[in-house]
C-alpha cells in the first residue's frame, strides 16, 4: 500500500471537470485508489466521478490519497502530480466559469400579477418525468435491468452527440460538462445501486433511478461550498435525462424548500397545480405571455410571477439567490449585498389586501347600467376569494386544473365534491362549471405530443374524443347540481355542430341519473365563443344554447393567430386590434338578439379601461381575476356606459391596433395608467 498526504490547491476544488480528469487518470491504473478527507471519515474512490464529487473537496481541504495493487506506485505518483498541476485546468477558463455562476445578472421580462420577492432558485423542467412506484414480479426482474442498462446507452449515445456538437459549435472548453455526465452515466455509483435497488426492492427502473439519483443531489445540497454545491444540478440533469428515456413523459418535482422560487422555460397549469404551493414564493418562466394560463393562475393566486425571460432558466442553477420584481418585470440573479437590502426595503411593502368593507352585488355606471362582476376561478384554493372580493359569484371555474397530472383523470367522487364546494362558495348567484379546457399536455393521449396543440385535439374536441371522461364529468357536475346552483360551459365550440354533439352526451347522463334514481339537476348550458369560426356562427350557435361566455384570450389568440403563451410574438398578441372588437361586438350583438346572456371572462374583464370599453360595446356581464374586481368595480362606478359607447364606436371604425390604442388613450388617460396591454 502507498499513500500521500496532500491539499487541494485548484481555485475551484475538486469539481466535475477536474474530478473527471481524476478519474481519466485514476483508471488507467491496476490498483484501487481511494481518497480521504482528513477532516472527517469521507472516502471517495478516485475512479469514480460521483463518489468524488461527493467529498466536496474545495480549495484548502487536506486529503490523504491510498493506492494499493501491483501498480500502486506509479498510481500514487500519476494522482499526486495532477493534483499538483491543478487537474491541468486552464486558469483563464476558471475564471470565466466563476464569473458566469456569481455574478450579478438582471433579466426583463413581462411582470404579469404584483409583488417583489427574495428567495432561491428551484429550476423545474417540463417535460421530464413523473416517476412512480410499480412492483416488479421476481421472474421480470431481470428485463427491468435490462431496460435500465438500454437507457443508460441510450442517454450516453444522445450525451456523446451533445458533446460533439457543442464542441464543434462553441469550443472544446465548453464541452467539458458532457464528459463528465458521461462519467456519471458508466459510474458504479450510480448504475449498480440503481439495479442493486431494482433487485432488492423489486422496483422498476424508474422509480430506482429516482430513489438513486434523489440520494445522490441530496448529498449536494449539503455541501458547504457554493460551486460544488452547484454542481448537484449536473447530476440532476443525467437522472432527469435518464428517466426521460425510460418513460419519455412527464414533469418530476423535486422537494421545495420555503423560499422557493420557480424557474422554468415553461410551466403547464397540471404543474402548478401539483406543486406544494404553500412553499412557492414565485415563478419566473422563459416563455409565456399575460395570457398564457400560468400567468392567469398566478395572479389569481397572488403569486409573484415574471414570465418571458427568454433564456433565463439556462442561466440558474437550484439553490442560486435570486430576486423576482413582478412590478418592473424583471429578475435578478445572484443578488449582491446592496440589490438584496434595496429590495428587503422596497418587498416590505405589504401585498394588497382584500378591501375591509366589500362591496357586493352588481355596480352601476353614472347613467345606471348595472354590472355584474363574477370570478373567474382556477383551483379549490381560490374558493374564499369569491366572497372575499364582493364577486357575483363563480364565471368561470377552470375546472381542468383538477387534472394535476399528466395522464391522470380525477373520480367522479373527486369532482363532485369539488363542483359541491365552489356552489357553496358562489352562492345565490352560482357558479358557471367549464368542462376539461385541455389540450396536447394532459390527458390519456399525453403520450401522442401533438405538433400543433393549440390547434388539435383541445377542449370540446378531447372531451367528444374522450367520451368516457366527458361523461364522468357531466355526471358530477349534474349531481352537484342538485345541491347547489351550478351551470355548464362547453369551451372553444367551432360551429353548431360541437355543441349539438355536446348536448346531445350531458341530455343521454341526465337521462341516466334519473333513470338511475340518483339525485341531480338539469343545469344551464352555455358555450364559449373565442374561435372565429364561432363568432362567425354566432347567431345560429346562440338559438341552441342558454348563454355565451366569451372568451377573449382565445380569440385574441385564435383570430390574430398569435400564440398566446409564446413571448417571441408578444407584440403581436393586441387584445385592441380592429378584428377583434369586431369579433366580440358581433357575439354581443348575435348573443342580444337571439334574448341570451353574455359573460365576458377573458382577462381583458380584469383590465379596467378594457372593461369599460366592454360595457361600452353593450357587456353587462363580466367575469375576472378575483383580487380584480374592487379595482373594475371603482372603474365603471365613475363612468357612463353611452359615454363609452361613443368611444367604441370610434375604434370600430379605427384600422390598426395602434390606432385604437391611441384613441383609447385620449378618451380613457386617467384609466389608461392602470395596465394596458
Ligand atoms: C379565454 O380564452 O379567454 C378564457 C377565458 O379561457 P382560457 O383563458 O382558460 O382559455
Ligand atoms: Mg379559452
């Protein structure tokens, strides 16, 4: 046996790069060479990437390296000389790396609800998987480790493509990383307790992989040293890899702590509904638009929530300091001292509260058109703000955030007490049930990513596709019905037919129940119109059903042809374009004709001049933002809706969406320096 004392002298300590280089080295040998910590009982073997990172060696930490075998000499000798050379890292290339992990790094993006807040990055990615637990017989065992070992190669096959890539495109020097997650993928460590833990557990591979891997970061989270600790991502990055090639579906979400502030390219609403939100300070996403459902859910949450960043979340790693300024719409990253204490003062500033004294009911404009203003509501959590912002009940219940999962549908007895709870909470005005709005990203089909979801198989089309959920849910929401005042919204119909089909499934369940004997109610049955094909149709959709909600974020969306959650096309998305005051003037028109209501639960409701603009056009029903309504309340009790009739007019007859914004400008100021998108 041989061994030498010796201290780690690199600038970065023993990280990924260097302890790749080790290990190069290390395994050239015959002999097993392992390395202690001085200071306490961790020893790590020197061929092994993950086991070294795991000794959080930093600049300072005194080690002891043992070789022992035939060659253990000249092993000694090769380890002792990289540690002298510093692993052979190029200085310069340290520097910059620190320099890109602690500087200070502000980004803007879209603020889309209010607040400031201090707390540290938890990065989640869509698009990984969600693992769960399944028994594996005894007899399969085997196959469930040769599934695992075919992920590892097919993981290291795409590595060794990223690596080349990257090494071709932006130098050898950024390359680096993707040899050592190919290290993690062939490390003992990693691969053998993952089948170790197949075998012993019965477990299938993905759930092993997790287990393994949650261990593995775990143990960086509590290294004291900021970069080391930093690279637990890293190890992040091939499990979530890994699992992604076992399962190829779904997002994971790991552990949050108090603080934790979201970063995300995206976030779907089944994540945000699964996540523990009680811990969630905020959210900051590279895309997503004002529109964009996460961007919906989190002001109705009151969420501090920056979306649009573009490349942001490439940039954090979990656990980095960060600051999310919904007001100014920024981030910043790795906050120096001073940015901190600026920002301690300015978060100080209490969020606002629900007003004391509510008012409810209806609001009256100076020449007496009465307003009703409803909530548009997301999950259960948000049920007390019905009340607490003097709303008129439910408008909208988004009730596809119950879907928390990928793939995964609630019962029937789930969802029948959750439409019970939002009747109690609407009240004598009651609460407007939308079945599934759900799209590519949710649903038994969540294998089949469409190439064009917006446009595929989403809302009514998913719920006639899918007759069995669809009827599950009419049936709660019929039998809820029977305790409380409930109506059913159908979204996004294209044309008559839809909603005839529609009707045609809730009429069969009715009959059902009753036939059944099971106690429930006939309910109203409205539809959303935000396609264009709808509000084309409007007239002849309007004599087939007992109301209308409109819809405006789709048709926005729909008849502009903007995607309302990808930032890249943002300026585009003008909720005052020509073409779409004419779209929701024909539906009011069409809707008032034919004797039936309108509810407008778009967010242009929730914007103040826009919603005068609404009653303006004739809307005399608006559904919102909870926290939103006293703001709109306050608004149309100080206007007259012939006065905002005058002003409309003239938009109808502007040509471009610069036109109407400046005409609205003019005739609005006052209310125009309140949002206005
Ligand atoms: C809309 O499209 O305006 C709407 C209210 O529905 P959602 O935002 O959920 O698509
Ligand atoms: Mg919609």
């Amino acid at each position: 046996m041989a061994e030498r004392r010796l201290q780690v002298t690199s600038r970065l300590g023993l990280h990924a790069r260097a302890a790749a280089n080790l290990v190069r080295v290390a395994s050239q040998f015959k002999s097993s060479l392992t390395i202690q910590r001085l200071d306490g009982n961790s020893e790590a073997d020197a061929k092994s990437i993950l086991s070294i990172l795991t000794l959080a060696a930093s600049r300072g930490t005194d080690l002891k390296i043992v070789a022992s075998g035939e060659d253990e000499q000249e092993a000694l000798e090769a380890v002792v000389g990289l540690f002298s050379r510093d692993f052979d890292e190029p200085e310069k290339d340290e520097g910059k790396y620190i320099a890109r992990a602690t500087n200070e790094l502000r980004c803007k993006g879209l603020g889309v609800s209010d607040g400031v807040v201090i707390g540290r990055v938890l990065r989640l990615q869509e698009g990984t998987p969600n693992v769960y637990r399944a028994e594996i017989a005894e007899t399969d065992l085997e196959r469930e480790r040769r599934r695992f070992r075919a992920a590892v190669r097919l993981s290291r096959r795409q590595l060794e493509t990223i690596k080349a890539r990257a090494e071709k495109e932006l130098g050898r020097g950024h390359a680096y990383i993707f040899d050592a997650h190919l290290l993690f993928l062939q490390d003992a460590k990693l691969t053998r307790d993952v089948e170790d833990y197949i075998v012993k557990e019965h477990s299938n591979a993905e759930w092993a992989a997790k287990v393994v891997g949650d261990r593995l970061v775990s143990i960086y989270t509590q290294i004291n040293d900021e970069y080391l600790r930093e690279r637990g991502s890293d190890i992040e990055d091939v499990i979530q890899r890994l699992l992604a090639n076992l399962t190829g579906e779904g997002p994971k979400y790991p552990n949050l702590s108090e603080d934790a502030v979201i970063v995300s390219t995206d976030l779907l609403p089944s994540t945000i509904a699964e996540l523990n939100l009680s811990h969630v300070k905020a959210i900051a996403t590279d895309a997503g638009g004002w529109t964009s459902h996460m961007a919906i859910i989190a002001r109705g949450l009151g969420l501090t929530a920056v979306v649009g960043l573009r490349d942001f979340y490439q940039r954090t790693r979990t656990g980095d300091r960060i600051i999310v300024d919904a007001r100014r719409g920024e981030v910043v990253l790795h906050p120096v001292e001073e940015t901190i204490a600026h920002y301690q003062f300015t978060s100080a500033d209490p969020a606002p509260a629900p007003p004391e004294a509510v008012e409810c009911g209806p609001v009256k404009t100076l020449d007496g058109v009465e307003v009703s203003l409803r909530a548009n509501v997301e999950l259960p959590t948000e049920f007390h703000a019905v009340n607490n912002f003097g709303a008129c009940g439910v408008g909208l219940f988004r009730s596809e955030f119950l879907l928390s999962r990928p793939g995964l549908m609630t019962s029937d007895v789930e969802q029948y007490e959750t439409y019970k709870l939002l009747a109690e909470a609407a009240g004598e005005y009651g609460a407007i049930v939308r079945l599934f709005d759900v799209g590519g990203e949710v649903g038994p089909d969540v294998k089949e990513r469409e190439r064009n979801p917006a446009l595929g198989l989403r809302a009514v089309r998913f719920s006639l596709r899918h007759k069995d959920i669809m009827r599950t849910q009419v049936r709660a929401i019929l039998r809820a019905a029977a305790a409380g005042r409930l109506s059913l919204v159908i979204p996004m119909v294209a044309d008559v037919a839809d909603v005839r089909m529609a009707k045609r499934v809730i009429d069969e369940e009715l009959e059902r129940l009753t036939a059944e004997n099971v106690p429930c109610s006939a309910v109203q049955i409205g539809v959303m119109i935000e396609v264009p094909s709808a509000v084309l149709t409007a007239e002849k959709i309007a004599s087939e059903v007992d109301f209308f909600e409109l819809g405006t974020n789709d048709l926005v969306q729909y008849t502009l042809a903007v995607d309302r959650g990808n930032d890249q096309v943002s300026e585009w998305f003008r909720t005052l374009h020509p073409a779409v005051l004419y779209g929701i003037n024909r539906t009011l028109e069409a809707a008032k004709n034919a004797g039936i209501p309108v509810i407008v639960c778009g967010e242009m409701a929730s914007t103040p001049v826009y919603a005068a603009l609404l009653v303006g056009m004739g809307a005399i029903d608006l559904s919102m933002t909870p926290a939103m309504i006293p703001r709109v309340r306050a608004v149309l009790s100080q206007i007259k809706a012939d006065d905002a009739r005058a002003i409309v007019l003239k938009c109808l007859a502007a040509a471009t969406a610069d036109e109407v914004e400046e005409l609205v400008r003019n005739e609005f100021p006052d209310l125009c320096r309140s949002r206005n998108s």
